[in-house]
C-alpha cells in the first residue's frame, strides 16, 4: 500500500516541479502540469479569498503550521523505509557495507534538516548590482524597504529572501542564499541513496536477472519487501536524477530557478521585436515598446530618446553568470552576510 501512494504522490509533485520544462512542451506532461497548476492556483485563490472576508487571516496563520506536516511526512516515510531495509535486506548482505550505508543515511537526515530549519537570508543585502534587465532598482510592495538584486518576496513565508530560488513545500522552507547548497546536497544524496539502495536490494535479492521476479513475488515476505524497496528505489531515482540535473543546469547558466521565468519573459520581448535599449549617462536601460509609447520593463512609462531594437540575444548579458565553477562556489559556500 505505500508503494503505490509513494509513487503516485512522486508522479504527481515531479509533474508539478517539471511539467514545464522545455523538452515537454507540448505533450501530455505539459498538459497535465498545466491542469495541476491552474487546480492549485484555483485553490490558493479560493483559501485566500475566504480566509481575508471570512476568517480574518487565521487560515493563513494555520497554513504556517500544517506546513510542516510535509516535511514531518517525509521524515516518517523515509525512516519507515529504512527500517524496512533494515530489518530485512541489510541482515542478508556483507557486514562491509554499513561503512556506506550509514554516512549515507545521516548525510541525507542532516542536510533536509539544514535546508528544513535554516534561515535562507530574510535579511537581503545588496550584493549584487542591479543588470537594468531582470532586476531595476525597486521597493518590495509589502516589506516597503529597497528590493535588493536577486531577492524576492516570499508569499508563502512573508518575508523577502537574498538570491531567492523557490519555495518548497517538501522542506517549508525557501530555498536561498543560505539554503541553497544543502538544498543542492540533498538532492545528490537522495540521488546516491535510490542508486546505491537499489544496488544493495539486487544483489541481496538475485544472482541472475531472469530469477528476481519469481524471487520477489513467489517466496517469503522479507523478498517482497526488498524487492518492493529496489523497485521504488529505480523508479524514483531517474525523478530525483532529472531534478538534480536541472537545477546544476541552472548553475551552469548562472540564474535561480526564480530568475528562469523572468529571462523567459526578456526572451518573449526580444523574438517578438518589442525590446529596445537606452543608452543614459548612467548606462543603458531596456525598455518595452508599446503603441503608445515606450515603458520601462517594470511598467512605468518612460520618454525613450533614440532608442534602438535588440537585434542579437548576445547583447543581453546576464552579469550573474561567472562561469558554471564560480557559480556553483558561490551558491555552495556563501559569504556571511
């Protein structure tokens, strides 16, 4: 019975976190990311909605705390698990690879821990200088202080978090400046975990391949449940993989996840030749052509003089980018605040 909800509860947040990933657009994942997505915010929506006419913010204030019921979930499964590894596969495999096993399994407790528990940065500084693309010097609209490059309001945490990537749900928590490499780190152990857990329940399981099924289905219970591990173990993995993959993707370019939907946009405005560029004392400036005139690209009409179209993706630099190894430094290992 925890097998199949395991699974589809994985299909359905993997479908969530990645549905709009370039290379589904257009098939059946990018749809039902895209009916998932519209049920949620439907959902927030109508909660929001209620809770500000008829509850006076305290669902709001209850949401704080039922949010740690996913982390908590998490915890239970993944001990549960493991002490079903335990007391079933371990025992029929080489004392040696408890050497393995147990870093393995505390390096993955403590960094869900750390991203689950540190504070992300909810004290923004500005460390980073404002592009005149994606980021224009602004005050956040709730905090009403200065919005610093790179940070972003948090909705769901009402704070505003220094190089905000998301929130995550599995961790209540931001991912951010300071939570970010054990964010990353944890995603690479789960990634070792499936990979090693799968490797340990096969060899525990079966000597040749053509046996494992008969193994697994037709002898005793403690078979069944290595086999039910290495099976959840090889189907979760590549979920994981793919997720670990994209986010080192976005280290290599040099954005956040956050930053990804607003390139998108700057993309948006430049294949449909409505990016134009200002040269000023202090630079040059984008802005957004209209029929009536020119507006900043935060939306605030602008008197634009000689302004000229954005003919080459290559001239929108995005200064973040300091190559994929200083990048990854950078997030790994931050400098205190």
């Amino acid at each position: 019975m925890l097998v199949p909800l395991l699974l589809s509860l994985a299909a359905v947040v993997c479908i969530l976190l990645l549905g709009d990933l370039p290379v589904f657009r257009n098939t059946f994942i990018s749809l039902l990311h895209s009916k998932l997505s519209r049920l949620l915010d439907g959902s927030v929506s109508t909660l929001k909605y209620l809770d500000s006419h008829h509850f006076n913010g305290k669902l709001r204030f209850m949401a704080r705390f039922a949010g740690w019921a996913i982390p908590a979930f998490y915890i239970v499964v993944y001990s549960s698990a493991l002490w079903l590894f335990a007391k079933n596969t371990l025992p029929l495999l080489p004392k040696n690879h408890l050497s393995i096993v147990i870093p393995s399994v505390l390096l993955n407790y403590y960094t869900f821990s750390m991203a689950v528990l540190l504070d992300p940065g909810s004290k923004p500084a500005c460390i980073y200088p404002f592009d005149e693309i994606i980021y224009t010097p602004s005050t956040c609209r709730t905090c009403k202080t200065l919005k610093p490059a790179r940070s972003k309001h948090c909705s769901t945490c009402d704070r505003c978090v220094q190089l905000f990537d998301h929130h995550c749900v599995w961790l209540n928590n931001d991912v951010g400046y300071y939570t970010y490499r054990y964010f990353l780190t944890f995603l690479a152990s789960k990634v070792w975990t499936f990979t090693y857990g799968a490797y340990l329940c096969w060899i525990a399981l079966a000597t040749t391949p053509r046996m494992f099924w008969h193994t697994v289905t037709k002898t005793n219970s403690v078979n069944k449940i290595s086999g039910a591990l290495f099976l959840l173990c090889i189907l979760l993995l590549p979920l994981v993989a793919v997720f670990l993959a994209e986010h080192l993707r976005y280290i290599y370019l040099g954005v956040t996840t956050n930053e990804t939907a607003k390139w998108d946009y700057i993309r948006y405005l430049f294949e449909s030749r409505l990016l134009y560029r200002v040269d000023t004392e202090n630079g040059c400036k984008y802005i957004i052509a209209h029929e009536t005139g020119y507006t900043t690209l935060g939306g605030t009409p602008v008197n634009a003089h000689e302004p000229k179209l954005v003919r080459s993706w290559k001239d929108l630099q995005n200064v973040y980018d300091k190559g994929f190894v200083s990048n990854l430094v950078e997030r790994v290992f931050p400098k205190a605040l």
